[in-house]
C-alpha cells in the first residue's frame, strides 16, 4: 500500500529486529514510521528529527494514541500525523454491529477505564484501511513534507536509506533546494519570461504561428486529465503557469488543487 503511495519502503526482517543497533539504524534512516497504535511505535525513538510519524488509530482509542505517541512526538522534534479509521474500516463493526455503542459512542467506552477500553476496542480491533480515503486525507500533506525536508545526507543513509535528495537542512532548520550557478541562471530566464507575458486576446492567440500545436496539447492534457483524474482527487500541478488548465480539472470534479510554478507573474495573476 505504501509503495503505491509512492514510498520506498523498507521491511525490517525479525533477523534485524533481533539486533537493536542495527534495526535502530534501520529506523533512524527511514523519514516516516507508519503504523497501528501500539508498542511497536516506540520505535520512533530512533527516528531522525524531522521525521514523519504516522498512527493510525482505531475506534475507541483516540485518548490512548493521542497520549502515548500524538502528544510526545513534537517534543522528540517529529512532525506527527494520525489517520482515524472510520467505522467501515475497522473490524469491530462487524464483531459488535453498527449501531454498537463502540461505533456510535465510541468515547463511551473510553470513558469506563482501560481495562474495559482495552478488552473492547483495543485487541479485538483490526484494519481495513480504505486506501481512496488515505490519499485524500492529510496523507497528502504529509507526502509534501517529506520531500520538502529531504534527507541528511549519511553515510548510513547512504547506504540503507532513500536516495539523496538535492534538499538540505540550513542552519535555521529550513529545507533548500542545492542547485549549481547555471541551472538558477536558466530557471531565472524561464519565470521572467513567463512573468513578463501579457495576457493574449482570442484574436493574438489565434494569430500565433504555434496555435496548431497549442490546440493539440491542450486536447492531449484534456483527454489525460478525463482519464485519470476522479471525482474528489487532489491534484498537484507543477508548472500551472496563469492556471490555463484549471478548467479541465474543474471538468474532472477534482476536489483540492495546488497549483506551483517559478513565475512569480503568473501564479500572482
Ligand atoms: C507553457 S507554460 C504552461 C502553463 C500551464 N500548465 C498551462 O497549460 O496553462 C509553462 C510553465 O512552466 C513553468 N516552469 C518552467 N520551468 C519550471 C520549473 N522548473 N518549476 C516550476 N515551473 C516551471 C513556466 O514558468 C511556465 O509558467
């Protein structure tokens, strides 16, 4: 499922756990610990500061995960994410119903102790993660962060961890893109060019000796976009320029766009 989402995941095989240096260099090389509530996220005592930690957390528990891992982690400098399952995606709704209280008032449980939170919701709960829910959650925000803070570059990174990435930390903590004279130089032309642009009437574009081919990249971009994009997706769109594909986004019912683009005259348009 990660994968899909796009991470490199790593498995850590019980022969590595066995040995705690080498499973907490293992951890310590990962930028994201994703798992259920429980001891295993402990764990992220060995994650790099900067590192995501994700829990998910089930139907009955939110006091517990909030207390064990949600509350600590900005403390031990992790940036934290919880993912709360909804009643269809936990198996309690199957072993009690659904109009249990454990589903309607969950809290209700809580609120009678441990003991009881624990026997009810907390070792009889598995996960049926809805995966559509996932992408569309703060999932997505987290997936941003991570490539906006990189990876320190280790020599133990270097060899277990993701690849190296162009971002580094500079001293006040904030993530920089590391890019030689040449490429600025180039990039600087390309956003001052397209901020200098002035908006063409239908009569200056028509008369551009390229519109054939503008024609048919725009219906290239609009067949695509009718083709992979759903209803309520989140899009990211690198190089938005003035928006000029906002309309078929719109057409694809997308329900959250970020637009990026180096021309500071074209995203201030
Ligand atoms: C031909 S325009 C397309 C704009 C928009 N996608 C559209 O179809 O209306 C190309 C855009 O790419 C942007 N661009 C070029 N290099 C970029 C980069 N490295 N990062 C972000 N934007 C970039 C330019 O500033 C320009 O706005």
């Amino acid at each position: 499922m990660m994968k899909a989402l796009g991470f490199r995941v790593v498995v850590a095989q019980p022969d590595m756990m066995a040995n705690m240096d080498k499973f907490a260099e293992i951890v310590n090389s990962c930028s994201m610990l994703v798992g259920a509530h429980g001891a295993g996220l402990t764990n992220a005592v060995f994650l790099p500061e900067g590192a995501v930690l994700v829990q998910v957390v089930g139907l009955g528990i939110d006091w517990i995960s909030n207390t064990y891992f949600g509350i600590p982690s900005p403390g031990m400098g992790l940036n934290y994410i919880d993912y709360k399952i909804e009643p269809k995606e936990s198996s309690l709704i199957s072993l009690y119903g659904k109009d249990h209280p454990v589903i309607v008032d969950p809290e209700s449980i809580t609120s009678k102790g441990y003991e009881v939170d624990r026997a009810v919701c907390l070792i009889k709960q598995n996960f049926n993660i809805d995966v559509v829910r996932l992408k569309r959650g703060r999932f997505f925000y987290c997936c941003h962060l991570e490539m906006k803070r990189g990876y320190e570059e280790s020599s133990s990174s270097a060899s277990l961890g993701p690849p190296q990435s162009k971002f580094r930390h500079n001293p006040d903590g904030d993530s920089q893109f590391l890019e030689d004279e040449s490429t600025k130089i180039f990039a600087r032309k390309v956003a001052d060019h397209y901020s200098a642009r002035t908006n063409q009437t239908l009569e200056e574009r028509e008369a551009s000796p390229i519109i054939h081919l503008k024609k048919l990249n725009n219906w290239i971009k609009s067949v695509l976009i009718q083709l992979y994009a759903h209803r309520g997706d989140a899009v990211l769109d690198l190089a938005c320029g003035k928006g000029g594909d906002l309309i078929k986004w719109d057409k694809a019912n997308i329900g959250y766009y970020v637009g990026i683009d180096i021309a500071e005259g074209s995203v201030s348009y």
